[in-house]
C-alpha cells in the first residue's frame, strides 16, 4: 500500500509554471512515478511541465472517471508503493473535482494525504472579487435550459439576500455569454456581479460592478474562456 497521497495541482490555462506552481511542488511532481488523473493525455503535458527524473512513458497514470468503480481506486491505492499523485484537469485535485473520492478512500485506509499549493479558481476569484469571502457557496454548473436556469438564478440570489452569501457557480466556456445576458435579465440592479475570465493566464480580466452598472458599458468578451461568475446580493 501506498504511503502517502500527494495532490498536486495543475494550471488553469496557458501560463508559464513559475505562476502557477511552487518549486516544492514541482519537485515533489517529478519524482513520482504513479499517478491518478482524469485524462492521462493531459496529465503527460502536466508532466512535461514539471519534468521528470525518468522517461514520461515509464509513469504509470490511472485514469479517473465519474464511474470508476471504489473497488479499482482501492486498488490503485494498496498494490502501489511508495507515493502516488493526484491531478485534476485544473486547478486543484479534490476541489469540484471526482478527486474527492481517492482522497476519501485514501484517509479511510489510513494513508497521508498532502495537499500542495497551486491555483484555484474559485479562491482566487473570490479573492479579487471584492464580495464577501467569509460566507460563500460554489454550485458547479447552471442548468442549461433557459427557464431552469432563469429560475435557479433567482433561488440563489434569494439565497444571497438572506445570508448575505457570495454565489459563484461556473458556465461551459461557449456558452458564457448567453450566461452573462440571463444574469442581467434575471439579477436585481443592486445585486453586484464579478466576472473573472482566465485567471492566471494571458488574458485574465476581473471586474466587479452591480448589474446596473454592467449594463451600461460593454459586453466583455467571455466566448469560449474559462470563466467563474460570482454575485452577492
């Protein structure tokens, strides 16, 4: 059995990897020889980043999905020794991420877990969105009908006033500007609204204004960039 599961975090796009990964953290990546990743194609260009002591062919990389039975990551887990690494496709493993389960598993064979710091996308867009960073909920994904996602909004936002909790919930990249025109139809003119496009990369943006104020400047350009919106009411 293993002894120690590192997490170990990826970028959040096209960025040099001093900006995104400490020097401990990408040290700790290249000697590992074991893997646990959601797609091992992205997971080999992760460790062409950080490099690697030994050939890149000779790491063994489990590939992890939403349907991947317990049975298979105990496994991974007990006939492994040494250390072994988890990745996400980005950002933070564990975090809104199937991750959580190895690390789950991992704490209930008794095995170490070590959690290296690397970017998050939903941190660091609370960090610079200016609203409150104390009381927070991430929700994942909005539902992709109109209505649904109209409504689901509204509930939120409902939310928001009650508890005076920040909202931040992500969209599919090609469809963050029809997302973007449902939050000014749906929010209220006070309800203040960040949007923070590509954190840590080329063409990271983040502003914050009420949705009356968006709605007097400019549509940004969201088409097909990663991006995190948060709102507090």
């Amino acid at each position: 059995m293993i002894d120690t599961l590192h997490l170990l975090p990826v970028s959040l796009g096209e960025a040099a990897i001093e900006q995104w990964l400490p020097a401990g953290a990408r040290q700790q990546a290249s000697v590992l020889k074991t893997y646990i990743a959601e797609n091992a194609k992205t997971a080999r260009a992760y460790l062409k980043q950080t490099g690697t002591e030994g050939p890149i062919q000779d790491i063994t990389i489990h590939t992890l999905g939403a349907k991947t039975a317990e049975a298979d990551i105990r496994c991974w887990l007990t006939e492994t020794s040494g250390a072994i690494g988890l990745v996400s496709e980005a950002g933070c493993p564990a975090v809104a991420d199937p991750g959580a389960r190895v690390v789950l598993l991992a704490h209930q064979l008794g095995i170490q877990v070590v959690p290296w710091v690397g970017p998050s996308s939903i941190l660091l867009g609370l960090m610079a969105s200016g609203l409150d960073g104390q009381r927070f909920t991430f929700h994942g994904y909005v539902p992709i009908a109109p209505a649904e996602r109209s409504k689901q909004i509204k509930g939120w936002e409902q939310l928001s006033t009650r508890h005076n909790q920040t909202q931040l919930f992500i969209e599919t990249p090609y469809r963050n500007m029809a997302m973007f025109a449902t939050l000014l139809q749906t929010l209220n003119p006070g309800t203040r609204l960040c949007i923070a496009r590509a954190l840590t990369t080329g063409d990271e943006w983040i502003r914050t204004d009420t949705i009356a104020g968006w709605k007097r400047q400019p549509q940004p350009d969201l088409d097909k960039f990663p991006t995190l919106f948060l709102f507090l009411a």
